[in-house]
C-alpha cells in the first residue's frame, strides 16, 4: 500500500489539530497581555477615576455617593467613607485628584470627554516614559491610538444623532 503523506497532512484531524493549536495560542496570548502591567493598572487607573467622578457629582448635588461607588480597592473604600476635597489619604493614592474634580465640574459634555481622554492620555504617557522597549510601551501606543480611534467618529452631528437615538431608546423603555 502506498502512504500518501500529502493526504494525512490535510485529513481533517490535522486541521483540527490546527486550529485546536491556533486557538491554544490566541488564548495564551491573550492571558499575556491581559496580564501587562499597564493594563492592569489602567482598568483600576479607570475605576478610580469614573468613583471620583461619581463622587464629586454626587456631593455636588448632595446625594449619598457611597451607593454609586463601585469597587473594593482602597480608593472606593475612601470614596464611600466621605468629603472627597478633604481627604489627605485620597491625595496621596491619586496624584490627579484636583484634576479629577476639575473634570467634573465641566458643563460641557464634550468638553468633559476631551478632559478624561487626555488625562488617560497622560497617565499612559507617564507610566511608559522609561519603558522603551518594553509589552508595556507596545500596549501604551495601542491604548493610546484607541483614544485616537474613538474621537475619529465623534463630530457634532453624529453626537447629536448618536444622542437622539439613546433618548428614543429611553422613551420606549421608560414609560410616565
């Protein structure tokens, strides 16, 4: 009998053992680079900011801001526990406090945006600084370029349309 090796090599077991194998190494990079340093500390970097902006538009309008604050890190263990302006530990954890609440007091949701975005912006910029050839300084240009990304879209016109189409979807939902 003659062994046809061109036809083991494209048997269906192959192939799957192909793509059990492609799919082995998507996921291990994957956990890699979900793993990264920067990515982590920018998910909590995120999570600190969105709580300080909850905070301080709830102390401004004199809600209870500890029913909004999300997270068990230490910053949402101070965040719930009071006066976000008066809170030297809160300082210490978050060099960009004033900055922080400075966002929040802007009226102008655009505005707003841009602030966060470019605070974002430089938090990367100031963890990468060093890094040169470094996983971290790769994902910080890629995070980075997402920030680009997602402001490519945003006009006055699609903002608006963007805008209206979240209020028709609240309308339906909410009935008075």
């Amino acid at each position: 009998d003659n062994f046809d090796l061109e036809s083991v090599y494209n048997s269906d077991i192959v192939d799957e053992k192909k793509s059990s194998l492609k799919e082995k190494l998507k996921e291990k990079l994957k956990e890699k680079l979900l793993n990264v340093d920067i990515q982590k500390k920018l998910k909590e970097f995120n999570l600190n900011f969105n709580n300080v902006l909850a905070a301080a538009i709830c102390q401004k309008h004199g809600y209870d801001s500890s029913k909004v604050i999300v997270g068990e890190n230490e910053v949402a263990g101070l965040l719930r526990k009071g006066n976000l302006t008066k809170n030297a530990n809160l300082s210490a954890l978050l060099p960009d406090l004033k900055e922080m609440i400075a966002v929040s007091e802007l009226q102008n949701l655009l505005d707003r945006e841009r602030h966060i975005d470019a605070l974002r912006w430089q938090w990367i910029e100031n963890r990468t600084l060093f890094k040169y050839f470094e996983i971290d300084n790769v994902l910080a240009y890629y995070l980075q370029a997402e920030i680009l990304h997602r402001w490519d879209d945003l006009t006055r016109e699609n903002g608006e349309l963007i805008f209206r189409r979240l209020l028709a979807d609240l309308k339906k939902d909410v009935k008075f």
